[in-house]
C-alpha cells in the first residue's frame, strides 16, 4: 500500500469512529507507566481492552540494519522490515480484585505474516500502605524496572524506533516472568528489587530466578529521576552468523557445537540512570538516559574459546513541545560506544566471526516526531531517524496510526 493511501485510509477511520467525540486529552508521555507502588482505590472492576496498531516505514536501504557493528548481538541477524501493514493488534484485561489486590493480561500479535503471538504482560499486584508509606508486590510476566523507557509498553512510547542503546543491550525492549518488590520511603524516594526468570537476550532463557534488579527512584511534580540495576547469568547464549530473523529476544541454544554460532557463557549487569523534567502537563518536556552494560565469560566458536570482556555505553537526550493540547513535537539525539576485549587462542578470529573486531567508532542517530491525537483512543505519529553506523548510514521514515478501546464492565 502506499504511504499517501496508508496515511489516507488511518485519517478516514478516525473520523468514522469518532466523529461524535469532542474530547481531546492531552498526548501519552512517559507518566502512563505504571508504578508498581501506587496505589489504586477502586474495587471490584473488570475492564476489558484492545489496540490496533499500523505502520508503513521506508527507507532507501534495507531497514533496520541487519547487524549494529561492533556490538556483541545475539540470534540471528534481522531481516528488512520495510513495508506497510500491520504493526501489532493486541487484546487484554485489566481486574481490580479488591483495593490492594489487581491484575492484568495482555495477548498481542506482533507483525503480519511471519510474525509472532505474544503474551505482553500477565501480573498481579498487591499494594497497600503502612504509615504512609506505599508497598506493592507483582508478581508475573512484566516489563523488567531498567530505566524509564523500559517502564513503558512498546505501543505507548513516542517514538516507534527504540533507541539504538536499548537495541543493543536489551532488544529494543526488555520483559521478563518474576517477582518485584517497591516501596514509596517518604519525602519523593522509592526503592525497589526484582527476581526474574529470563526469557531471552540479554541473558538466555532459563526456569530459575538467576537475575536480580534493584532501582532507586525520586520524584516531585516536575522531576524524575531513576536509576536501575540488573544481574544476570548468561548460560550459552548463541548468536548465529549465518540466516535472518525478524524481532525476537529468542535466540538459537549452544547445546549443540556448530560451525555457524558463536556462544557467551558468564553473565551481564547492566546499570541505568533516567530523569524527565516538565514544568506543566502543557509545557515543554526533557528527558534522558545512561545506560552501561558490561559482560564477561567466554566467547565460544570452532576457531576456539577465548575470554571475553565487553563494555557498552550509551545514552540519549529527548525534548518534546505541546503545540497544542493533542499535538505535540520532539527530538531525540543518541550515542553508542563499545568495546571488547578477548584473551585467548584465536581470538582475533572469534571476534571476526561475532562482529565485534572492530568497535572503535561511535554509533550515533538522531530522530524527530510529531504525534496527533484527534480524537480519544486515537493516535497518528510522522518519524524520522537517522542511524551512524560506522561506514554506513540508515534512514527511515515511519507513520503510524493507533488505536485503543476498552470498556468497564463492572
């Protein structure tokens, strides 16, 4: 379908749907995440969801780029994501138990024809508070507390394309099955720690609880602060040299010796620090991120079996401007850095196969976006990004057109 069609049909179904809704909130921000110590008073409801998202993103080149350089990946290489169609369609519920217990699933189908079926988050939630002071424990499959953007579902951020550091460490996104603990300490502080079974890259999948998050947050009505910590085993995971793959945080397994993997065994920990500043709900916003990641084992292929030690460092700043209540602006500019060092014989081999020989120069991209909110429950977004990567330079153009309805029932 063409871009000039795809951005027709999205306006056309906006007004059939909503015509008669004069209601216009004001645009998502990083404040829809959820937090896990905030308590919800309602009781006894069941609401019911669902989201239809469609996308057509272009590029002179083959988008995204099948391999970031110099950057230690994992499963196979992505394939060329260009096209127009659909971006995801999801389904869910969210139950509100009794005052301190409540709970959510969400089902999704990510991609068209070769994509895949999803359960996005599957939790629950037990909050009250003591003297004040706000405690929660959720249990089940959630986004894992890494910084802010993290925090926020794919199908809500403001930009389409993930930051190229959040690729890089985490897949674009990071969810996992666990259990976290948060507590509000008074005077804007909240502190929390996490247990989770992994379910892919950055780590491998795994049935035990062999990664821990920690995080320490502050917050007043215009500021955000955020800082993050993960641990986590990394038993064998593979990255394969040869094939493509769509989006996926699954990963071929090293169980097997193969000419075409190359096998991490050791672990990961990964630290975070995220603030967000906006005077008012209608004024300009700033954001950013730090994110480092260092892994160390043994980097496994046929050529032999050095140690491995590997340092990523990266971040972003954001800006983004209300024109209007429904409408709104924003930048993005970010910068990767990485770099590796293996011991051991044939190193300089291993490090060819897996990509990382050379991760001397900086990956960096810059984005811009404007967002459209027409009517409740509707959301239209333009984006531009401009990816770095060593000799070679990627552009894209994405829109987007989303929608969400849901329904009381009790």
């Amino acid at each position: 379908m063409p871009l000039i069609k795809f951005f027709t049909l999205s306006l056309l179904s906006v007004s059939v749907a909503y015509a008669h809704d004069d209601a216009i909130p004001t645009p998502r921000n990083i404040e829809a995440a959820a937090d896990a110590a905030s308590p919800v008073v309602e009781t006894h409801k069941l609401e019911l969801f669902a989201g239809l998202g469609m996308q057509a993103l272009h590029g002179a080149k083959a988008y995204p780029a099948a391999r970031l350089p110099g950057v230690l990946e994992a499963g196979s290489a992505r394939s060329d994501q260009r096209g127009d169609g659909l971006d995801y369609a999801e389904i869910g519920a969210r139950a509100q138990f009794m005052s301190t217990l409540s709970g959510q699933l969400n089902l999704a189908r990510h991609g068209g024809k070769g994509g895949s079926n999803d359960v996005d988050q599957a939790w629950l939630d037990f909050h009250d508070s003591v003297a004040e002071h706000g405690y929660a424990a959720r249990a089940g499959r959630q986004l894992v507390p890494l910084g802010l953007l993290n925090l926020q579902h794919a199908h809500t951020r403001d930009f389409g394309i993930a930051p190229l550091t959040m690729r890089a460490m985490v897949n674009d996104a990071w969810r996992a099955d666990g259990v976290r603990l948060d507590a509000e300490l008074g005077a804007g502080f909240a502190a929390g720690v996490g247990a989770w079974m992994q379910q892919g890259f950055p780590g491998t999948v795994s049935n035990r609880p062999d990664m821990q998050s920690a995080r320490l947050a502050w917050s007043d009505a215009q500021f955000k602060f955020e800082a993050g910590y993960v641990h986590t085993a990394i038993n064998q995971r593979a990255l394969s040299t040869v094939g493509l793959a769509g989006h996926t945080h699954s990963v071929p397994t090293c169980t097997v010796a193969s000419a075409t993997l190359v096998c991490l065994q050791g672990a990961a920990n990964i630290w975070t620090l995220a603030g967000r500043w906006q005077a008012a709900a209608d004024s300009v916003w700033l954001g950013g991120e730090y994110w480092n990641k260092r892994e160390t084992g043994t980097l496994r292929s046929n050529f032999g079996k050095p140690n491995y030690q590997g340092e990523m460092n990266g971040g972003w700043l954001e800006i983004g401007y209300p024109i209007l209540p429904n409408l709104q602006v924003l930048a993005r500019s970010e910068k990767l850095v990485a770099k590796h060092v293996l011991l051991g014989a044939n190193a300089a081999l291993v490090a060819t196969q897996a990509g990382i020989f050379n991760s001397a120069q900086p990956l960096t991209s810059q984005a811009a976006a404007v967002r459209w909110q027409p009517y409740s429950g509707h959301h239209l977004s333009a984006e531009w990004t401009q990816q770095n990567l060593g000799a070679n330079n990627f552009s894209a153009y994405l829109l987007r057109y989303q929608m969400e309805l849901s329904v009381s029932l009790l």
